[in-house]
C-alpha cells in the first residue's frame, strides 16, 4: 500500500510540475488573452460597464476557462506575473472603447488576495492609468470575498492604498463564502455581486429567494450598488427588478466576448453613445503583448453616482441574447474562477 501511495504522490507531483512548466511558458509567450461581459442597468437595459474575464488561449487545446488554471497561479504566485497584463489589457480596451464613442462605460477587473501581497501593485495600476489616460472612475477593482478573509493587516493596508487612488472597489461573489462585515465598515467599496450560485434557482427555492431578498436589502441599507450575476432568463430578471436589484450580469444579455465581438453587441443593442469616436480602427483590436507590471484604481463613485451614472445613459430596451447553459459559465478575470 505505502508502495502504491508512493508511486500517486509522484504521478501527482510530476502532473503539477508539468502543468506550472506549462504556465510559465504560456506566461512568457503572452498566451492569455481576455473576453468582456456587460453589466446591465436593469431599468435602463443599458451597459453601465464591463468585467474583463481571464482565458488562456492554448496552442493546441484552444480557450481554457481560469477555474482550469487561476488556483495553480495563485498557489504558485505566478499570479503576480500576470498582474501586468491584466492592467495594461484590461486599460488599453477600455481606451479603444472610449475612443469608439462609449465614455462613460467602466472596466472591472478582478484582484486575488496574492495580488494583494505584491508591493509593486499601486505603483504598476498608476503606470497604466498614466499610460492610457484612464480617469479612475472607469475603473473597478472587484474583491472576492472569500479572498479577503484570509485577511492579512497588510492586505487591508494595500486596498487602502488602492482605495486613495479613487478607483472604484466591488465586492465580488457576495453569499458564497465568509462574508467580512469589517470590509464593509472599514474600505468605500460601492458594489457587491450577488453569486450567481443564489441567482439560478430563482424564483422557485423559497431558501434561496429568502437570501437574495435580504442580500438586496442589506446592499440598498449599506449604500451600495448591487448586482445579481448569473441571469439566464426573464423570470429571474423580473423577479429581482420587483425586489429592488440595481444591476445584472448574465447570459441573458450577454456572454463574455472578446473586443471585437463586444463593439459589435454595442452596436446591435443600440448601447447609448455619450461622444464622438476617435479613431476606432487603430484602438478596437486588442493585443495580448505584456511589458509591465501591476494594478490599482481610480476614483470612487459611490453607489449612488453608479446608478446616476447608468440613468444618464438612454433608455433602451433589454435584450437577450444567445442564450447558454449556467453550467458552461466559466468566467471571471484573474482572480475569479469564471
């Protein structure tokens, strides 16, 4: 037996060493690159933003999902090495989306508490706001909450920090994990997502529809705008717009999409233009080259201005599109497993 545990230990060992090999040359040959999902103003039907959703474009198994490989890169704290990529990407498309026209529409990424750790990280978010001329409160740095409570002081002294830039601060994920009522109380976080996990089953579970109602509640009571992820169909939307949810997120009106894709479900769902576009030729193709390092957030609008900011938008109506199974939503940016 101890001969046959012996020899698991090693196929495991081997397997991981392999695939950490794999991610590294991946790394070095900018094999990653990102799709965009809109978050909707559920009165409006207008995109009030986007979250930038992490995929690894492999030579010969084509998209991988990050829940394949974000848990081996935070383990490993090649993590970090990506946090370059993951400003300069995410800040050079919103560019070419404000330069297409769609000023007031935000970009949202997501921030693993490994990230947090690296000191470089306030530094690298301020090169890339300066190098793409992004105000900050197009930004948005999304936390998951389980994350943050694996609570380090330093940690907190680091969303402190990105909190002084002005960027705009999310909860991510909320209900999923162990909630930290101190994070709340202690950082300007303006937004938290409802996991969509509470999202599918409604309506229909009373469990279920009990939590969400309270979790609505609870963001409306702290001041903050909430966001119901994972909405697939018309009876979800309907059931939380009749409970007050100010935002959604969901294969309802949109999958992840990468760039080109994204100014095309704009341009179809007829998404409000607030300026003349530059041209867009030059800026509308992303690029997957990586030359820097880290993240950090701009200015903090509260709750209240995300909501005014969203019914400035024109009225239009909601849409569906392609609709996919929940299951096969595999999304979320770089530290978020989707």
């Amino acid at each position: 037996m101890k001969k046959l545990l012996s020899v698991l230990k090693e196929k495991i060992f081997s397997k991981r060493y392999a695939f950490e090999k794999e991610l590294r040359r991946a790394i070095k040959n900018n094999e990653f690159i990102f799709h965009y999902q809109p978050e909707i103003d559920l009165k409006t039907g207008q995109a009030t933003g986007f979250e930038a959703l992490m995929r690894w474009n492999h030579p010969t198994k084509g998209l991988i999902p990050p829940m394949e490989f974000i848990p081996m890169m935070e383990e490993t704290k090649l993590i970090n090495k990506m946090t370059p990529f993951l400003f300069e990407q995410s800040m050079k498309d919103l560019r070419a989306i404000h330069d297409a026209g769609y000023g007031d529409l935000f970009m949202s990424v997501n921030i693993s508490v490994v990230q947090l750790q690296d000191k470089e990280l306030v530094n690298t978010l301020k090169h890339y706001l300066k190098k793409y001329g992004i105000d900050t409160k197009y930004y948005e740095c999304e936390l998951t909450e389980t994350s943050m409570m694996e609570d380090l002081p330093e940690d907190l002294a680091m969303l402190e920090k990105v909190n002084s830039l002005k960027i705009r601060l999310s909860l991510d994920d909320f209900g999923s994990g162990y909630a930290s009522f101190n994070y709340l109380r202690q950082l300007d976080i303006q937004k938290m997502k409802i996991d969509r996990e509470f999202t599918w089953s409604i309506p229909g579970s009373k469990e279920n529809e009990t939590i969400v109602s309270t979790m609505i509640k609870l963001g409306k009571d702290l001041n903050l705008a909430v966001l119901a992820e994972g909405i697939e169909t018309k009876e979800q939307l309907d059931w939380l717009m009749a409970r007050g949810c100010d935002l959604g997120q969901g294969f309802y009106f949109a999958r992840p999409l990468p760039l080109n894709e994204l100014f095309k479900w704009l341009e179809k769902n007829k998404q409000h233009k607030t300026g003349k576009a530059k041209s867009v030729k030059k800026t509308a193709k992303p690029s997957v080259s990586v030359k820097s390092k880290s993240s950090a957030k701009p200015t903090m609008a509260s709750s209240q201005k995300v909501k005014s900011a969203a019914k400035k938008v024109a009225k239009g109506g909601v849409k569906q599109s392609t609709k996919l199974s929940a299951k096969g939503t595999a999304h979320k940016s770089t530290t978020k497993k989707k």
